[in-house]
C-alpha cells in the first residue's frame, strides 16, 4: 500500500477522474484545516454550518419523466438546497438524530441482525464461505424495510431473488454513472447511449421503490392522538402535519436509497477488519462476554473502518461569502470540497501510522486524533447524513450478533476500494464463519 496519504487516494481514482471530481470547485486539503491555527476551523465550520450543497451534473437530471416514481426521485434530499431541504430536513431531525429517539428502532435492528446470523449459518452450511457482497446488500435491505416500510421485505429468506434483483440494479445505477463521471460529458447535450441505460435503470429502480412506498403508505394509520416517541419512522411521518404524502416518499426514498448503498459495503469492511485481526477479534468477544450494553471496542473497531474504509469521496458546499483558505481567495459562491479521506489518514493525526488497523486510538481520548475535523465520515454541520445514527445502530448490533456467535476467517484477496460513485469493495468479500 502506498504510504503517502495524499497520493494513496488519488491512486484509487483513474487518472480522468481528478479533473472531473476536482471540477469546477476548491478542494480544501488537509493543509488547510490543520496547519494553519488562525484560519483552520473558522472557514470550515463556517463552509460547513451553510445549507447548500452543490448540485451534481450527473444525478438529479437523469429519469426519464418526472411521473416517474411519482416525480420524487428526482427530489432526494441530498440533492435539494434552502428552504425546501430546511422543511424537510427539520421534519426529520428529531426521529432521526437524536441516539434516544433511534432506540425506538433497536428492536427492529436486533431482528434484523438476528435473521443476518441465521442467514449466514445457512449459508455457510451450503457454500462452506459466505459471499458477503451478496449477504451484505440483503441484509441492508432488510434493515430499510423494517425501518422505512414498517415490514419485513424477505430479503434474508431463503428465497431471496427480488432482492438481489434490486441490489444489483442499484449497483448497476452507481457502476454507470462512476463511468459516466470519468468520461467525457457528451451526455450533458444529447442523450447518449449510456444517458439512455441510465434513464431506464433508474425508472425501473424507482418504480420498484415507489410500489414499496405506495404498499406501506397505504397500510399505516392517521392517529387523532399522536403519541410521536413509540411511533416508527414513516407512521412517524405520516402523522406530522406539515408534510403531506408526496413529501413523505421524498423522505423514505432519500433514506432508501442513501442507505441501501451505504451500509452493505461497511459491513464488508467491518468484518474484513475484524477478521484479518485475530487478536481485535477475541478482544470483541470478550467484551461481548462481559457486557453486552456499551461495547467500547467494538465502537472504537467500526470507528477506526469507517477512517480506513471511507465511503464517500467528499464532503461538499457552497461558500455563503468570500473566503481566504490556505491563502487562496474563494469567492462567495465556490462549490468547495473538502477531501476527509486524506485527512482522515493525515500522518499527525494518526501518528502512529495512519495505514494500520488501530482501533484503540480511539480510546485514549487526550490524543491528536480528538481534533473537531479528524472523523469527518458523515459528513458536518445540519447537512451531515441523516442516517448516520441508524447507520451505526445496524453496524453495532448485526456485528455483535456474529462476532458472539462465530469466528470469522476472510478467504482470499484483501479487500480494497474501488470508485463507483461511492467507494466500494473491491477483491475477495468470501468470509468463513465457524461457530465457537
Ligand atoms: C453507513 C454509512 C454512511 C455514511 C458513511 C454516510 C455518509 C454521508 C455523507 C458524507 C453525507 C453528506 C453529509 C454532508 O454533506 O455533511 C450523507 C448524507 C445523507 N445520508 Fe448518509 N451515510 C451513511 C448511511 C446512511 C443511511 C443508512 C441513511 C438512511 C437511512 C443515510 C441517509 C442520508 C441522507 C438522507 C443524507 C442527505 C442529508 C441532507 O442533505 O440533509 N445515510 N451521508
């Protein structure tokens, strides 16, 4: 592995993609945030407690009509700015970030994770190794549908065609538009061949989607009397007066959707971590042993991936006013990226070797790695992910439910990251799991 950070990221990007991914905007490096004490954390909490974020070029124009999915796709809340994402957004803040308000959902996560140790068990007997790209997505499906759709959508039955028939339209949707990002943008003036796959992957997609919404939505119930804390989260939503229907799907399919493609592949990352260190791995089993509550360890492991195995490429605004950064001027109205993959392996930071698996820097809490702007994964400021703590509560309870049940053994090519869209495993993602 190469072991400068800077030029280990960009090595996972193709040549072209830098010049698309670096378009158009400022990219505020490691340099700015951290070695300059007068300016570091003034711009950046000032870059990052404003709204906007830019709008990309690719997504957000494709689908082929806007009845499509009833016309919601095209409005996820990731890509909406001002007062309409404020709306939205401040609708949901309260079910969705607040830790006590999620622990509404734990028990529908302990399902899920206990239906994943079933699902692998009988995996692992038919196959004797577990294709984790597969069980991963089923899995993260399964989750949306008992957090979003109030139901279980049977993705880790036996039978589970109609899900990875989803999972692998949707890994096709981020696969496309990666290669379109990376080529040349002839799409952007006439609809090209790989504009028009896109069109129909995402229509079809969608359309899927949108018959999952329309079959929950129609089942829930409008309570005269809303006791808001014991409901779930799209009864939840129906309840609250200021949306209406149309606003509701935006929701669920913005939540779907970012967290379909999210959470399987951190899990991949987990358990590689997990089972390429032995010594972590008893460790875990041995806090399991001891209590089963706060899991310090397992927090600090799934913590210390999200640092090695970042998912996303960037975190992105508009500046709101003109700027100096790092002694360049940025003039109000900069899309401006900052890049948390390379300060997320900077050499002071992690000073104690940024490339290794470390989970117990995050323990000791008087170390450099505590800097505000270290751990920057989801994101900053009232636009950080909105999933993030549902995220955490899946990673948590599936990976305590397997690390107590079986040893986990990684078979074949390390896994590394590849860009599609998002960064995704790339090599063996076969994982043995024997009970102890
Ligand atoms: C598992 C790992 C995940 C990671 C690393 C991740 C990361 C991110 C990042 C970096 C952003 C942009 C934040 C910013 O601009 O400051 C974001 C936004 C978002 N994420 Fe996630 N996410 C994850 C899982 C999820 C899940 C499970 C859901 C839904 C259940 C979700 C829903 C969203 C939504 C709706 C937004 C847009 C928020 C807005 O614009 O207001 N994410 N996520």
């Amino acid at each position: 592995m190469d072991p400068n950070p800077v030029q280990f990221h960009v090595a996972i990007l193709p040549g072209r993609a830098k010049a698309e991914y670096f378009e158009g905007g400022a990219i505020l490096m490691e340099r700015t945030v951290l070695e300059d004490p007068n300016i570091s954390r003034t711009p950046l909490t000032e870059i990052y407690h404003k709204f906007l974020r830019p709008n990309s070029k690719l997504f957000g124009n494709t689908f082929s009509d806007d009845n499509k999915g009833s016309g919601v796709a095209k409005c996820n809340l990731q890509l909406r700015n001002g007062p309409e994402w404020y709306r939205l957004r401040s609708s949901i803040q309260h079910a969705m970030m607040r830790p006590q308000s999620v622990q509404t959902y734990l028990p529908f996560s302990q399902k899920v994770s206990q239906d994943l140790v079933s699902h692998v068990a009988s995996e692992q007997a038919r196959f004797g190794a577990v294709n984790m790209q597969k069980v991963a997505g089923r899995w993260s499906l399964e989750s949306a549908g008992q957090i979003l759709f109030e139901k279980s959508l049977g993705s880790l039955a036996e039978n589970s065609e109609w899900a990875d028939g989803l999972i692998e339209l949707n890994k096709r949707i981020f696969q496309l538009s990666a290669k379109m990002r990376l080529g040349l943008p002839i799409f952007r003036f006439f609809p090209t061949p790989s504009w028009r796959k896109m069109v129909q992957l995402e229509d079809e997609f969608y359309a899927e989607v949108d018959r999952l919404m329309d079959d929950a939505l129609d089942k829930l119930k409008v309570l005269d009397i809303v006791e808001n804390k014991n409901l779930r989260f799209a009864s939840y939503l129906i309840n609250r007066k200021e949306l209406n229907r149309r606003d509701v799907k935006v929701i669920l399919l913005s939540m779907f959707t970012d967290g379909l493609s999210t959470t399987a592949p951190m899990l991949i990352y987990n358990l590689f971590n997990i089972a390429t260190h032995p010594v972590a791995q008893e460790r875990i089993r041995k806090e399991l042993e001891k209590d089963a509550t706060k899991l310090p360890f397992l927090r600090a492991c799934i913590k210390e991936t999200f640092r090695m195995f970042p998912i996303g490429t960037e975190v992105s605004r508009i500046t709101q006013k003109d700027l100096v950064l790092s002694g360049f001027e940025i003039p109000a109205g900069t899309p401006v990226d900052i890049n948390t993959n390379v300060l997320m392996r900077n050499t002071v930071l992690f000073a104690d070797d940024p490339l290794i698996f470390k989970p117990e820097r995050w323990l000791d809490k008087s170390t450099a790695t505590h800097h505000p702007f270290a751990f920057l994964p989801f994101g900053f400021g009232p636009r950080m992910c909105a999933g993030r703590r549902f995220a955490e509560q899946d990673l948590l309870t599936s990976l305590a439910k397997l690390c107590a049940k079986f040893e986990i053994r990684h078979v074949g090519e390390p896994v590394t990251q590849i860009y599609e869209t998002l960064l995704l495993p790339r090599g063996s993602c076969k994982f043995e799991f024997a009970s102890v």
